[in-house]
C-alpha cells in the first residue's frame, strides 16, 4: 500500500528569526565589554592623557601649549641622558641575568628532580612579594652596620658597597633579577613541557651531547616562548621603578637614577607632570620599539619556516 504525501500534510517552513543584538556573533562582545570599558579607563584614557600633557607646560593657573619644548628641555639636559644611559646598563645586564637564570632554573626542574614542588615554592617565593619588601631587604643587607651580605663581601669590597655608585646599581640589577627570575622561568618551564620525550631519546641516540641536544633539538621548539620572555623582560626592565626606589631611592646621588626613577621624581617629586608626561611617552616610544622590533622577528622567522 504506497501512502501519498499530499500538500495539506507538509509542514510550512518558517521565516527565519532575526538575529538580536544579544545574539549570534555579537554574544562573545557583551561578554569582553565590561573588559574593554576598564581597558579604557585604566589604559587608554591615561595614555592619551599623557600625550596630551606632554605637548603642556605647567603654570600657576594651569596649563599652556608648548609643542614639543617640553621634549627639546629632557634632551638637552644632562642628568635625564644620563639616566637613560643607565636604563640601557640596568636593562641589559637585567635582561641577561633574568633569561639566562630562568632557562637554567627551567632546565633543572624540567628533569624531575627529588623534591621538584619544594624548589618550585622556593623559586617563586620573591615573585610574590611587593617591590617595597623585596628592596627594604635587600637594602638591609648591604647596611655597613649590620647588613648581612655586607659583613661577607667587606674583606673583599670595603666597607662601601651600598654608597658607592657601581654597588648600588649592582644591589639594584641583582635584587631585580632576583625578584623576576621566577616568572621567566615558568614561561620556560611550560614551553620545556610540550618538548617530546622522544625527539630527546633520538637525538641521544644518535650520539648528541646534551649541549647539541640543547641548542639543535630543543631550542629551536622554545624559541618563540623565548621570544616572548625576552620581549617582556625588556619592557619590564625600562619600566622598573617601584624596587630600585625601596632599594636605594635612585642613590647614591644619582647613580640608580634610571629614566623611570627621573619620571617619577619629576611628576610627584618635583609636582611637574608636564615634564613626567614627557618622560613617559619617551619611554612609552621605547617599549613601542622593542615591540615592533620583537613582532617584525617573529614575521621574519615564521616567513623562513614556511
């Protein structure tokens, strides 16, 4: 018996719905908007801000426009390139004391050692602390009266090494690479984990040393992690200032001035935030570089792998 579909028993398909503004494609912005409005706020508002008053000059009854004079003044003046020399001094030997002891410290955990979660809580211990404890304790410790560390290093170094001015950018660049270490080192960590076991097992196999292991088999597959840590070393390194003022205060003199401590004793030192503004999107230029830089040798790298 063949049954035959008729017309009355179809059912009419219906219009399709419209799409409101709450969803579809739309859904994922509602949900990032409340980020984006204090990414707004915290960020972007301020950085305009900053643009702004750095093209001002600050008087009595306000502010007036200058153009870019508050810049020509920071470049003509001595004490701010010197404090950006030693930004660059303070950033290079940070860098390399940051990434270099993480990927060491890195490697070390990566074999699972006896005990690895302890060293990991003792290795992160400095991360958590505040900038104003870390360097009140390592300001402690080269004290000529008291200081721990100091008493150590005197039959070596005198009795001088927090006054003097390579000291105190030496306590400086240690107490900041001490403190950060941690934080390259679980960027490692991780990128050391999705390495296979295999791709090791092999290259051992056929004979490698465990530096040609290193450097051919698993550098070349934490390379971009690598990158990154040292994109974010670098921006961190030009933007310290919380650490080195609990540490030395920008002393002995200006010996741990760096161009961040210059900002912030103009703006809130001095009460001239024109010329702060300036320093900051000197600085803000900076890292925009290191930036640009860093993304032009990722587009290169990839561009060599395809």
């Amino acid at each position: 018996m063949i049954v035959r579909r008729t017309s009355e028993n179809t059912i009419p398909e219906r219009p399709l719905a419209r799409r409101s503004l709450f969803t579809g494609r739309l859904v994922p912005l509602w949900f990032l908007l409340p980020s984006m409005l204090i990414l707004l706020v915290l960020q972007i508002y301020p950085t305009v801000y900053a643009f702004i008053l750095s093209l001002m000059r600050q008087r009595r009854g306000g502010f007036e426009f200058v153009g870019l004079q508050n810049f020509q003044l920071l470049l003509s003046q001595g004490t701010f390139r010197e404090s950006f020399g030693r930004t660059l001094v303070f950033s290079a030997w940070y860098l390399v004391l940051v990434v270099a002891l993480g990927l060491l410290i890195a490697l070390l955990v990566n074999r699972r050692l006896k005990f690895t979660s302890w060293y990991l809580v003792i290795i992160f211990i400095p991360w958590v602390l505040s900038d104003v404890v870390a360097g009140t304790m390592w300001r402690w410790m080269f004290l000529a009266d008291y200081g721990l560390i100091q008493q150590w290093l005197t039959p070596l170094f005198g009795a001088s090494i927090y006054v003097n001015p390579s000291g105190a950018m030496g306590i400086v660049i240690l107490a900041s690479a001490w403190r950060a270490v941690a934080f390259t080192a679980l960027l490692f960590l991780g990128a050391l984990q999705t390495v296979p076991r295999e791709v090791e097992e092999s290259a051992a196999l056929d004979g490698a040393t465990r530096w040609q292991r290193f450097w051919r088999v698993i550098f070349p597959l934490i390379r971009p992690t690598f990158l990154v840590a040292v994109l974010l070393t670098s921006m961190r390194s030009i933007n310290t200032v919380g650490l080195i003022l609990a540490t030395t205060r920008g002393g002995p003199g200006y010996a741990t001035t760096t161009a961040s401590v210059y900002l912030y004793r103009s703006a809130w030192g001095e009460s001239n935030f024109a010329r702060g503004a300036a320093v900051s999107v000197l600085l803000f230029l900076a890292n925009a570089v290191i930036t640009v830089l860093y993304l032009r040798l990722i587009t290169n790298r990839n561009k060599q792998n395809n």
